[in-house]
C-alpha cells in the first residue's frame, strides 16, 4: 500500500504530490517519445511528387506549405514555414525520406503559430520536425496522419541542408508586392540606393504588379540585382491588405507579410551574411556613415552578441515637394522621385514610430514586421543620429503646415550618383 499508514495529512499530501509527479513524468517522457522518428516503410522508395511551387496547399485546405528548412542551432530538426489555421489544425506529421536505403521515417510534428496574428484565422507557422538520427533526409511530406501512402503525397526539399559561404553582404527582402504595384520610379530609386548603399540582392515576394513594372524587375533580373519569389497567396486564402483583423471574412493579413518575411530570413540564412526587412517604399538612411557596411561594423562592435538591429521609420510625406531634382525625362515615368521629398513628419508625443530591421539571419527564429518574436542575440535600438528609415508616403499627420515639417536633406548627399544610376536603367527599360 503505497499511501495508507498513519491518515495523517501530511502524509496525504506527500502521497498526493509523489503520484502527480510519477504521472506528469511519464506523460512527459510520453509527449517527447510521440516527436521522436519512427519507421513506418522499410524499403519503399519516396515516389511522391516533388513540388517546386511556393506555396503548396494541403488536402485540409487548412494548411499551406511555404518551404522546409534544416535547422541545427539547437538539434537536428526540420523546420516548415507555412500558413495554417490557428484553431483547425491539431496535428501534422513530418514524413522523412532516408536515402539510399529508402526508409520512411515519421515524426509528430510540433506546430508553432507565430504570436502575432494580429486577430485573423490564419497565421504564419512554424512546423518542426525532430530528423531521424541516422539519416540527412533532403525531402519530406507534410501529412495530417501517421499513417498513408507517400507516393500520394506531395514532397519539398528541405533547403539549407548543405552549409554554403556566406556570397553576400547585405539582402534586402521585400514581402509582398501586390494590387497592381505601378510606383515604378520610387522603385527603381530605392533599388539603386540599396545598391549605393551596398546591398547585393533584393528579394520580392511578388502577387502582382502593372505591366511596366515587370519590365523594371526583368531587367533587374537579368542583372542579378532582384530574385522573384512568386506570392500567390489569394488564389489560396482571402487575404487582407489591411495589417489587422476586421471580421470581414478575410483569412490573413497584409497579403501574408510576415510568413514572407520569415521564409526570406530563412532562404538566405545561408546565403547572406545579414537581411534587411523593410518595404519597397523605405530606405535606411546612414547618418554617421557612408554605407551599411560600415555602419553595421561599427554598431556589432558597440554591440557585441546582437542580431537585431532595429531603425526608426520617419515618415516623409510625399505631398510635400521641394522644387530641387525636377527631372524632366523622369515626369513621363509613374511613381513619386523621392528626391524631391526631404521634409519629414515631427515624431508625435503619444505615438511610437515603428521600426525597421536588419538582422544577421543566423541568429533569428522568427521574426513579425517591427521586431523579431524570438532570437538568439539581443535586440538594438539604432539611435536616430546614427540612421532612419526614410519612408516617403501619403502623410501620416496630413494637416500639418510645411513649417511644422523637419527639413532633411540627408538623402541629396547620394543624389549625383542615385540620379546617374537612375536614369542608367530607365534608359535600358522604358525611355
């Protein structure tokens, strides 16, 4: 008799407590051994179809795959960014394929919606996977049961499986490109600032865009400047080009930024040795330096062991114009010169400007728009005399008199190589 004796309470609730403990253990070892891998098919080769589209729905309707990634900072695992409905889906499995000796593992996955949903159904996902120990699986299934036929399944290679050198300095990831995007000289003007500024790629998650707007990106491609990773998001959810929830049936917010922005941290973690998050309509500006790269030097020396460092966004309306860089050849080309807005908005007493990121890609895990969720350095707010987001906009504070407005002109001291350049591409594209 494990609880009799003296009926003391004491004794009861030693008793009480030894039995919880010996339970919430087991359940415990039980939970960690339903995530371990186990073979299911001995010797049956993965026949499944190998998808190569972006976003890959399942059969539930309820899960969309975006792209497995190898993740060994802390234990072999594959992690999957996609989108899944926060409530709907229990359970996935990860199904591994081990070559060469064609064993199918299967793993319970762990399912991660990111916290910030903003109120809609659906939200970026993390999907993770523990791998199966004797084996570097390159592709994998995502599957609602343990059990089925894989050959039915559709399978992903599992990218960053082998390690690459660092190619390049700076990335730049533009998530979501949609409702026609026509602001094409902006465009072109913040991509050659990027480039003055040292960037080497500029990745565009693109639903859709005008016509000549495809001309700029194709040349940009052919350069090697501009990699396209196609979004159709809305021929699988209704999405939102409002960032919050307004209970009007749409499925995901901002057209699916932020499961963007996560898989680009994650296509170039291998690639780049630091991504910038910010809009196409955006450019952190240095103020101490000449270019990011000297810049981020000497913040990771004032910082050591951070990852993430975070940029003020300041507004500068784009229906205050100085009458300065009135290119004549640049007025037949839609879009607003950026050249001609150097006022910005006073930052406002009770309200937070949000912030832009560049991060060193190793060291995140997932990242929402104005900060990163979790992380494995810490977090550094850039202070405004050491660089802003120049953020040339339709006016926050509409009704504000120009005198009210800050004259910054920091811009201009790229302005004879940002005009060159400019017009370099106009000429090879649309004039």
């Amino acid at each position: 008799k494990m609880c009799g004796g003296k009926k003391s309470y004491f004794a009861a609730a030693v008793c009480i407590i030894t039995l919880t403990s010996m339970v919430t253990l087991s359940y415990l070892r039980l939970q960690r051994l339903s995530h371990l891998p186990k073979i299911i098919q001995e010797g049956s080769r993965c026949r499944g179809k190998i998808t190569n589209r972006t976003i890959t729905a399942l059969k539930d309707n309820k899960t969309f795959i975006i792209s497995p990634y190898f993740d060994d900072r802390e234990s072999k695992v594959t992690r999957v960014i996609g989108i899944v409905h926060h409530e709907d889906v229990k359970q996935l499995y990860c199904w591994f394929c081990c070559q060469p000796d064609g064993q199918i593992y299967v793993s319970k996955a762990k399912i991660d919606v990111h916290s910030d949903r903003f109120g809609f159904p659906y939200g970026a996902t993390d999907i993770v996977c523990l791998e199966p120990e004797n084996c570097d699986p390159t592709h994998i299934a995502i599957h609602q049961s343990p059990r089925g036929n894989i050959d039915q399944l559709p399978r992903f290679e599992i990218k960053n499986r082998k390690a690459e050198t660092l190619s390049v300095d700076f990335t730049v990831c533009i998530s979501a490109m949609f409702g026609n995007y026509n602001n094409v000289l902006q465009f072109i003007q913040s991509v050659e600032m990027y480039k003055i500024l040292g960037v080497q790629k500029v990745v565009i998650y693109k639903n859709n865009c005008s016509h000549l707007m495809e001309k700029v990106l194709k040349f940009y491609m052919e350069e090697g400047t501009v990699e396209i990773i196609p979004w159709p998001i809305n021929s699988h959810l209704n999405v939102s080009s409002r960032w919050h929830f307004m209970q009007d049936g749409t499925h995901i917010g901002y057209y699916g930024q932020i499961t963007a922005l996560n898989d680009c941290i994650y296509r170039n973690m291998q690639r780049s040795k630091f991504v910038v998050l910010n809009d196409a309509d955006e450019i952190i500006l240095p103020l101490k330096h000449p270019d990011w790269k000297t810049m981020m030097k000497s913040l990771q020396e004032e910082n050591p062991g951070t990852g993430v460092f975070l940029f003020e966004n300041h507004v500068f309306p784009k229906t205050i114009s100085t009458h300065m860089f009135n290119i004549s050849s640049w007025n037949t080309v839609p879009g607003v010169n950026i050249l001609q807005h150097v006022h910005r908005e006073p930052d406002r007493k009770d309200v937070i400007n949000p912030r832009k990121m560049i991060v060193d890609p190793q060291k995140v895990i997932q990242t929402s728009v104005h900060s990163v969720l979790r992380a494995y350095g810490k977090s550094v707010k850039v202070p405004m005399d050491v660089a802003l987001v120049y953020h040339c906009r339709v006016p926050l504070q509409g009704n504000l008199p120009r005198e009210s407005l800050i004259r910054d002109t920091t811009l201009w001291r790229y302005n004879s190589s940002l005009i060159m350049n400019v017009n370099k591409v106009l000429n090879q594209t649309i004039l």
